[in-house]
C-alpha cells in the first residue's frame, strides 16, 4: 500500500514505522491462520462477509472519531472495484490455504508486487528502470522455484497465483485512488467496497458455533489493526523503508504453519520466497534511485 504514505516526517519518529509494519504483517498472517482453520469446516462466502463486516464497523468508529472526512467519498465507484478485488483476495487465499502450506502460499502470493508493477506500466505509464526489470525477471523465477516443477503439481498452485493477480490490480487502483484521498479513507472505502460484494457470501451460510463467531470477531479485528499499522507505518516513513517489510510475512507465516498447523516448509517454498522476496525488495529500493 505505497499510496498510503503521506508527507515526509521527521527522521527522529520513522523508527517507529518498523514494528508497526512488522506488527500489520503479524496481525495479517495471524488473520490468514485464523480463515484457514475455520475454513475447514465452515463454506468461506460467510466467513468472508463476517469478517470484513467486523473490520467496517471498527473503521467507521475510527474515522467518525479521528478524520469525519474519510466519511465521504467522491471515488465510490472506483472503491467498489478495489472492494471487488479486496473480495477476491481473501476468498483466494483462504482456499489456498486450505489446499496448500502456509509457507508455500505466501513465497506465491509475493509475486503481487510484481505484477502490480507491470500493470502500473500498462495502466499508470509508469516506467520501470532496467534494474526494475531485472528484479522482476528474478522474483518470477523464484515464482517457479516456489512451484516446485519436480513434485507433483495440482491446480491448487493457480489460487494463490490468482490471489497475486487480484491484488495486483487492488494495488494499482489505491494507487490511483490515493491521488485523491488519504490512508484511512482508502483502508475504510475499500472495506465497504469488500463488504458490498461479500454480502454475495450470505447465500451459503450455515449456522455457526458460538466459538466460530468469537474466532470471526477476533479476525476482524486482527485484519482492522494489521490495516491500521500499515497506514501508520506508510506515513512515519518512506515507502522504500516500510514497503520491504511486507516480506516478514513469510517468517510469520513459516512459525505459524508449523505451530498451529504442523506445516514443515519445503526447502523449494523457502529457497522460492526469500528469491521473490529479494527481487520485490529491489523493485521498491530501484524506483527510489533517480
């Protein structure tokens, strides 16, 4: 989320934005745990529409007490789309998760950055240098290394590679939005928009166990901070300083996969992340050079 930095702060405050970003990281990943587990037993439309109901309701306690003008909006047409793709995000995920090890899912899932990058190329003119190329070419290698061409490959690959997609686009257009609008807007709008479209999840539902809805509750809130700290991060530093930690998500999600899943990361999951990891590191640390 590169659209949610603000104006330059003072050097004094930007070591703040690292366990911030570290800590949204965690909260996302603990988020993904928590969709994975209950997705097991529960159909995800619900589960889906539940969660991001939760995290609505908390963003509109926030902006009506901290920023009344993110209430209103003049791209609403524009945030239903990135809701559209937020939607598909988290059901993509959460099926991946369900077919695949968390550390797997994520050294796939990383490739959005990527991928976003070309589409700002085709969509935004903007003009990645060579280096950027570069980088790029290595992190869709680590894409094929993740893959992992010599064990059995299964159509659920394709998930977390069309989650990537999706969020791509989603990135490209709070980019675009973020032209107009500041971080809490955009978090908030973007949650209505996920929201809006998730209600199509309703027509499984299934009831739910008390303990279900009480994990759906702690999800929400997980997602609502894991956003918040984002945009707090973006703002006490540059863009090239937060944007790397992104890829601690893949740290998180090796601990958790093997605490609460007893998920061993495969060497080609591990080897396959830290290459798309690096390459997405180069991309944001390259487009900051003149």
């Amino acid at each position: 989320m590169a659209q949610a930095e603000a104006a330059p702060v003072p050097v004094a405050t930007s070591w703040v934005a690292v366990p911030m970003m570290l800590g949204a990281m965690l909260c996302l990943t603990l988020l993904d745990s928590l969709l994975k587990h209950l997705a097991a037993t529960n159909p995800v439309g619900p589960l889906v529409f539940f969660r991001n109901l939760v995290q609505v309701s908390v963003l509109l306690m926030v902006a009506r007490a901290a920023a009344p003008e993110a209430l209103r909006t003049p791209q609403l047409g524009l945030h239903l789309c990135r809701g559209a793709c937020l939607f598909a995000t988290t059901v993509l995920i959460t099926l991946a998760l369900t077919h695949l090890p968390m550390a797997q899912t994520y050294a796939l899932t990383f490739s959005a950055p990527l991928m976003a990058t070309l589409l700002a190329l085709v969509f935004l003119g903007e003009r990645p240098k060579a280096a950027q190329w570069a980088c790029m070419a290595a992190g869709f290698a680590g894409v094929l290394i993740a893959l992992d061409p010599s064990a059995a490959l299964s159509l659920a690959l394709l998930l977390p590679l069309a989650q990537a997609a999706a969020n791509a686009v989603f990135y490209v257009l709070t980019r675009y939005a973020g032209r107009r609008e500041g971080a809490l807007a955009l978090v908030l709008w973007a949650g209505v928009g996920a929201l809006t479209v998730s209600a199509v999840g309703l027509l499984a539902f299934q009831p739910m166990a008390l303990r279900t809805w009480l994990l759906l509750g702690l999800a929400g809130l997980l997602g609502t901070c894991g956003q918040l700290l984002m945009a707090g991060a973006f703002r006490r530093a540059s863009t090239a300083v937060v944007s790397p930690l992104v890829y601690s998500q893949i740290v998180w999600a090796m601990l958790l996969g093997f605490v609460l899943f007893d998920e061993v990361p495969s060497m080609s999951s591990i080897v396959g992340g830290l290459v798309v990891a690096a390459s997405g590191i180069g991309v944001v640390r390259f487009s900051r050079l003149r």
